[in-house]
C-alpha cells in the first residue's frame, strides 16, 4: 500500500499546491527517442504526442517503408497517465459524467483526434482489446503506393477519396458501402483483394492495411518474448534500464521499447517506481 | 483542516463541504487496521458480508459452510485493542441452517429485527433476528446466486433473487410467495441489485455478458440492455448490445442512483448512466476478476469524489468512479477477497473485506 499521502488530499483541503519539481532523473524509455538534450524528460501530456512518439519508436526500415507507422492504443495509454482523458482525445464520444472531477482536463470544445480525421483507428485481428492507431496522411500515402499499377487501383482511390474522410468508424455496413458510397459488389471484392477491407461476417467488413500481417506476427512473437524475458528474470522482476539495455532476441523485431510501451499500457506488466528506476513485475494474478 | 473548521465555525463555509472533505480524506487514508480484528466464527471462507444501515453497528456474514453469524461492531470497552464479538450465529446445529453456501445474507433495510439469506440449496431463507428462527422459506428450482431487497422501497416488499435459471425472480414478503418473473437473460443471473434512488428500478447481470435495467411494474421486459458499444456497431459483432466481453460478475449503483457501475470476467468494470443505459467510456485500465459466480463491491458515500472499492485478487483497488484513476491497492488477505462492505459512521470510516477460501475469516480494515 502506498503510504505517501495522496495527492487528492491536499487537493480535497483547498491547500496549494505545491509547484512540483518535475522529472529530474531522464527516464530512459521517454529519452531514448529524443535527441535534444534535456534535463528533465515530460511524458507527453497528450495523445497525438504520444502517437508521434510511437510513431518514431516504429522500425520503417523493416517494412520497407510499405506500412504505414502503426502505434497501439496500449502505447498511448503507457504514454498519457489518464486512460480516461487519453480516451477522450483519442476517440470523440467520452463524455464528462461529473462535470467537478473532471473540470481540469480538456474542454469539450476540442474534437477528438479521431474525429478530426487525423488518425485512423483499426481493429488489428489477433485480440478484441488491440487496437492500431495511425495517421491518416501516412495510411492513404502507403495504400496509394501499395496499389499503384494493379487492376484494384480505382476502386481503391475512389475509396480513399469517398469513404475515408466521411466515415470515422473501425467497420463498415454492406448497406453503408452500396447505398451511402455507391460501392457495387464487385468494387468491394476489389476492396478486399487489395487488403484495405478484411471481411468481418456476411455484410460487414473491417477497415485494414494491405501488407499489415507481417507486422501482427513480429508483434505478436516480440509481445511473448519480451514478456518472456521479464517471466526469465529473478522474481519475475526486471528494471526497465536494464531490460532497455539488453540484447533484444532474434524474434523482436520492433524493437524493445515499442514492445515496453505496449506491455505497460496493457497492464501485462505492473510498473513499479523505485529509488533506481522503474520497475517491472509480472502481475501475481 | 482547522481552516476548515475556523471557516464552518464562522459561516464562511457550507457544512457540507467539510463534511465531504473529511470523509474524502479518511477514505484516502485506509489502512489495514491493526487494532481491530473479527473474531473467527466460520471455518471455511466467507462469501458475503452485509452492515444494517439503520445504525451500521451490527454486520451480517454468510459463510460456504451454510453458517451465518451476526457481530456487533461498537467497541464499548476502553481499549484501541479490540474484537468484534459474535453475537449469535446460525450454526451448523441449528434445525434450519442452510445445507450448502450461503451465498448472499442482507439486513431487512428498515430495521435489524429481521434478515434474508439465499444459498445453493436453492432456498431463501427469512429470519427473525431476536429469536433467531426462519419467518419463512422461499424455494426455487435452480441454485440462488444472489438476492436483494430495495432500501428505499415502501410501497413494495419485493425480494429480487437470481438463480442459475435465467429468470429473475420476484418474491413478495407481505404474501410469502413469488410474485412475478422477469424474463429476459438467457443464462445465470450472477448479480441483482435495486437502484437506490427509485423503488421500482432494479438492474441484474448476468452471465451471458448483458446486463438490463427493469422496471418490475412493467409486464413486457426490460427497459434498457446496457451496451457497452453505445449502439455503434463498429465493435465485433459478437458483443454486440453486451456490457461485457464476458460474464457480468457485479453490480453496484452509486450511492446517489445516477450512475450502475458493473464488473465483468473480461476484467473490466464500467460506469454507465442509469437513466439511459449509456457507457460513459470511463476507462479502469485492467481491474482482474475471475471469480466464477458473483463479486460483490462497494461505493463510499458522502466523500467529494466517490470512490469505488473492488476486490482485485487478493488486494481491494480503490478507484474514484468518475475519473477512473486507480488511487492505491489495500493488502490484507493472504488469498482472493470476495466480497466488501463500507460504512462510515461513527467516528471511523471502515471497510470490511471477506474471503472466500479458507483464510482469514476477515479483515478489517479502517483509517484512524
């Protein structure tokens, strides 16, 4: 149990607060990415920050430059403290329950980064929860280079063009895409065929990247074998530091630290904040 | 905090506002409590705890041995140190004890003379406090997850009860029969619980991942199914109009009845609004549950930002409801919590936790 007096109590008694020094010790995991040299590294303080700086961690090189830089919700969640905030920036529809508690975020007049149609959000297929998030302009520029010279390339701009800035949503209705769009059913075989629609049942598919299965796979392969090293390590603990500097085995491909942001933001590993460092542990549960 | 109290004593500040303060600063302090211990009555684990609300002095415990025990929480001796003693209990000598798990016991909310209690023998059973004898029985086919009496009715005396059948069932006191049938789930009802702010709205869970909201006057079904997608459909069509992506193990409203809050196996809780079913997208990050039958869980009330008290393994994760931001994890069980209970009266604010295997009966814990 933490015995350090929460700060909620000296918020609840009306006290000042006390300025806070900030972060002196460089984080490692923040700096790394960073190349200005800064005393004190802030985590950043909003989604589109943090989806920037996932999006930097993100090894382009390895796909050739084919797919666009995908960035998780988990990732976004290790980087912005607030889950519900992170929430709110990123998708448009959480709405303030209490207007009190949460009168110091953002104000409702900002649009969702979502809605703005900045990034894109997509249902990657390996777990209900993982969700990719990606800038709009890197998915339309990858998808336009991916599909040029194929017999699909028209029905994949007219999609691009058409569906994209109008629908924000991860799914798409048979209804929506015949009737609103003026999709014919040919028009979206063409669709799946080039890997931008993934059917989800009769009548319905998932927004996808062309190519993105190579990425699912490394990132699935790299998730179990970070963990796997924290799983090796004595009492199932590692220091962040030391997991950072370590040799990354041959079946993380996307880098150690991408794969750090995603166990955090997911809960996989519980971060544990010590005199050397941020620690993680393996959940007992 | 004297600031506080110079402002109230001067009118400057509302006696509310301290009032809330206080209580936010308690629950914020929780501890496990050193000097107060429970005496250990059941042999095997406790499943369900329950504190009269008239005067939050006397606490109800059913345990998996069928055994029911009440305890007086006052301490009239002058010492820190001090047991709560077992006043009376329903042993496994007595004629009508349960035969198997008690699985929820609550006070009759108007006053202590009298108790309900439901079990896996598939019976409700009502007792008279004083004379510790069964008032009447209710008999059901299947087996009693969970049962629950409104605490703000007064037109009704109706007992909602959830069994492994899919049909919630209504018993009347006043008649000593079932009175109707809400039909609806498809598989066990896990939780019941009725809102506490309007006597005919009851919520239930259940384990085919939906959650619905009743009104028990109105014959054709429920009034809204809790869907945690908010009726987009972008989500996979299988937890389509689900709150949860797997079983709903909880309920809880809040103490104002504005907002239900519901845990599930996909390890998961959300806040929805209760007038309309809305999932307010409140975001808990990983709140772990496994338990195979209900979890029982509790809101503070009267702070001035409500927390809510989870059983999460074997700690209790406090939450506050309306940000999501999980404030500490109480350790004090050696192994998985079951059930917890808040009360805050006299001059402590007190959280009571019980387990379910065989460990310590309870814990205490207060702040001081």
């Amino acid at each position: 149990m933490s015995r350090k007096r929460h700060r909620l109590v000296p918020e609840t008694f009306g006290l000042k607060r006390r300025r806070e020094l900030g972060d002196v010790e460089a984080d490692p995991l923040r700096c790394e990415s960073v190349h200005v040299a800064v005393t004190r590294c802030l985590r950043p303080g909003s989604a589109r920050e943090a989806v920037a700086e996932i999006v930097r961690l993100f090894p382009r090189v390895l796909f050739e430059d084919a797919l666009p830089p995908i960035a998780l919700r988990s990732q976004v969640y290790s980087l912005v403290p607030d889950r519900t905030v992170a929430d709110r920036q990123l998708v448009r529809s959480v709405r303030a329950t209490n207007g009190k508690a949460l009168s110091c975020f953002v104000g409702t007049s900002e649009k969702a980064l979502q809605e703005q149609g900045e990034i894109r959000i997509v249902q990657l297929g390996f777990d209900l929860d993982a969700q990719g998030i990606m800038f709009t302009e890197d998915y339309r520029t990858r998808v336009l280079k991916a599909c040029d010279g194929r017999p699909y390339a028209a029905a994949v701009q007219k999609f691009l063009a058409s569906v994209l800035p109008a629908c924000g949503d991860l799914s798409f209705q048979q209804d929506q895409m015949t009737q609103t769009f003026g999709f014919r059913d040919p028009e979206i075989t063409q669709l799946v065929k080039a890997g931008v629609l993934t059917v989800r049942d009769a009548g319905s598919w998932w927004l996808a990247v062309p190519g993105a299965g190579r990425f699912i796979k490394y990132f699935v392969k790299g998730r179990r074998a970070v963990l796997s090293m924290v799983r090796k390590a004595k009492y199932r603990e590692l220091l962040l530091s030391e997991l950072l500097g370590r040799r990354a085995p041959a079946s993380v491909q996307l880098g150690l630290a991408y794969h750090v942001h995603d166990l955090i933001g997911a809960q996989l590993v519980d971060c544990v904040s010590t005199t050397s460092g941020t620690l993680l542990r393996l959940p007992e549960t | 905090m004297l600031g506080f109290l110079s402002a109230r004593q001067a009118g400057l500040e509302d006696p509310l506002r301290l009032r809330r303060a206080e209580s936010t600063r308690r629950v914020l302090g929780l501890e496990l409590n050193k000097d107060r211990d429970v005496e250990r009555i059941h042999c095997s684990g406790v499943n369900t705890l329950d504190i009269e609300p008239v005067e939050g002095r006397y606490m109800l415990s059913g345990g998996s041995d069928g055994v029911i025990v009440l305890y007086d929480l006052e301490n009239s001796s002058r010492q820190p140190y001090y047991t709560c003693k077992a006043v009376c209990s329903v042993g496994r000598s007595h004629p009508d004890v349960h035969k198997y798990s008690v699985e929820t016991v609550q006070w009759y909310p108007h006053d202590t003379g009298m108790f309900t209690s439901s079990s896996f023998d598939k019976t409700l059973k009502v007792w008279d406090t004083n004379t510790l004898q069964i008032a009447d029985v209710f008999n059901f086919e299947e087996t009693v997850y969970s049962h629950h009496m409104s605490p703000v009715a007064t037109k009704h005396c109706l007992v909602a009860v959830g069994t492994r059948g899919p049909k919630v069932q209504l018993c009347d006191l006043k008649s000593g029969s079932c009175s109707h049938i809400l039909q609806g789930h498809r598989q066990e009802i896990l939780a019941v619980s009725w809102s506490p702010r309007y006597e005919y709205i009851l919520a239930t869970a259940s384990a085919d991942s939906r959650a619905k909201l009743w009104d028990v006057r109105r014959a054709s079904g429920c009034l809204i199914t809790l869907d945690q997608h908010n009726g987009k459909k972008s989500q996979a069509v299988e937890s389509a109009n689900t709150a949860h992506n797997g079983k709903v193990n909880g309920l809880c409203f809040t103490s104002d009845g504005l907002h239900l809050l519901t845990v599930g196996t996909d390890n998961r809780m959300r806040l929805w609004n209760s007038s309309n079913g809305e999932n307010t997208l409140v975001n808990y990050g990983k709140v772990y549950n496994d338990s195979r039958k209900g979890l029982k869980f509790t809101v503070s009330s009267g702070c001035s930002s409500e927390f809510v008290f989870v059983p999460y393994g074997s700690t209790i994760a406090v939450y506050t409801i309306y940000s999501g931001e999980q404030i500490t994890m109480l350790k004090g069980h050696y192994k998985t919590v079951d059930c917890c209970v808040f009360q805050s009266n006299f001059q402590n604010t007190e959280l009571f936790s019980s387990r379910a295997i065989r460990d310590k009966a309870k814990i205490l814990i207060q702040v001081f």
